[in-house]
C-alpha cells in the first residue's frame, strides 16, 4: 500500500493542461493513490476508463517489460500481438487493417511500431514515469526478499 502523501497541483508541470484541468487532474490523482492495493485499484479503473482503454494501458506496459528486458520490436510484437489478430490482419483483402473487426475486443488487437516507438521514447527518459514506476517495483522486490 502506497502512503497517501497527496499531490499538489504545483507538483505537476505540463502545458497540454489548463490549470483548472490541472487542478482537477491533481484530485483524480490523489484519488488514486487512496486505492489501498490491485483489486481496489481494478475497480477504480475499471469505473473510468473503458475495457479498450485498460488494453492500452496494459499493452504500453506490456512493451516497457519487454523493452527493460533488451526485447526487439519484432519479438515484441509477436508475444503481445495474439496470433489469431496477426492471421486475420494478413488475411484482409483489399483493406488496410488496424487489427480490429467488429466485435473483437483490443486484445485480440496487434500491437504497433508506432506504440512502441512512442513508449520506448518514454522509457529512455530517465526522469519518466515508466523508469519511476519501474525503479520502484525493483526496490519493493528487493524489499521482499530481505523480509
């Protein structure tokens, strides 16, 4: 459980924002951090955002994985990418895909390049929130083991 310290908007930097979305932003994320552990925090997002949009999200951490793990592009693709989308995509005539017919839900969705090409980008960025969150996941495991 992470202690709920609070965030303020001060803390947060970023011009695709207007301050009163700030604002509002800041107390979304304060609300997060009240989730006491994964299943609350299941809930909670499952309330705000859509099944496709929690396949993004899991997805764009899928790839960070694979990347920390030294994974190229191609492999990437093959083990997040089910086989059953890459066979329907090749199997399209005359349309360019983006891998999802009606009724497919995103996880039978192919992953891009371009996902992650724009997730690597984020990943090398050493003061981002995907070493952060990586950093902290290493230190709770190492935590662990000395318990």
């Amino acid at each position: 459980m992470i202690p709920v310290e609070g965030i303020k908007m001060d803390d947060i930097k970023d011009t695709h924002f207007t301050e009163s979305e700030l604002e509002e932003l800041t107390d979304l994320y304060n609300a997060m951090l009240t989730m006491r552990d994964s299943a609350e925090m299941h809930k909670f997002f499952k309330d705000l955002c859509s099944i496709n949009e929690l396949h993004s999200f899991l997805h764009r951490w899928q790839i960070v994985r694979r990347i920390e793990q030294g994974k190229s592009y191609e492999e990437i693709i093959n083990e997040i990418s089910p086989a059953e989308a890459t066979a329907d995509n090749k199997a399209e005539t005359g349309k360019k895909s983006t891998g999802r017919a009606r009724g497919k839900s995103r996880s039978s969705t192919k992953v891009s390049s371009t996902t992650i090409s724009r997730v690597k980008n984020c990943y090398v960025n050493p003061d981002g929130g995907y070493r952060t969150a990586l950093e902290r996941l290493k230190e709770a495991a190492e935590q662990n083991k000395e318990e």
